[in-house]
C-alpha cells in the first residue's frame, strides 16, 4: 500500500539529520521524494519505499 503523501508535508524521521533536526517538509513528489530539512535548508531526494519505512509520524498535512 501506497503512503498518500502531499506537497507541504512536514514529516518527522525515525533518525535525525547530522545538523540535529527531525523535521522535514516534503518538496517533490514522485518515484523519489523531495525533502528539505526544516532546521538547516539542505534538501534530499529519497526512492519512496525507503521514505515510507522511515518517516515515524506527520507533524503537519499539506494544502493539495
């Protein structure tokens, strides 16, 4: 099953990005997801089935 994830998702990860946050905002969408780290601007790109196992909660939905 497919997560149904929106532009403008603030997702929080299982593990922190080396800078120390835990929240990312979701930027593309697609076979690889878009993230930007919301504590220090750097943004990812992930294949979306390692995204689905990683993200632990939704801290905020998306507009769309």
């Amino acid at each position: 099953m497919v997560l149904e994830l929106k532009l403008g998702d603030v997702v929080r990860l299982k593990k922190p990005h080396p800078c120390g946050g835990y929240q990312w905002q979701v930027t593309r969408l697609g076979a690889d997801i878009g993230l930007k780290c919301l504590t220090c601007q750097h943004r990812v790109l992930l294949p979306r089935s390692i995204l689905e196992r990683r993200i632990k909660e939704f801290i905020s939905r998306g507009k769309v």
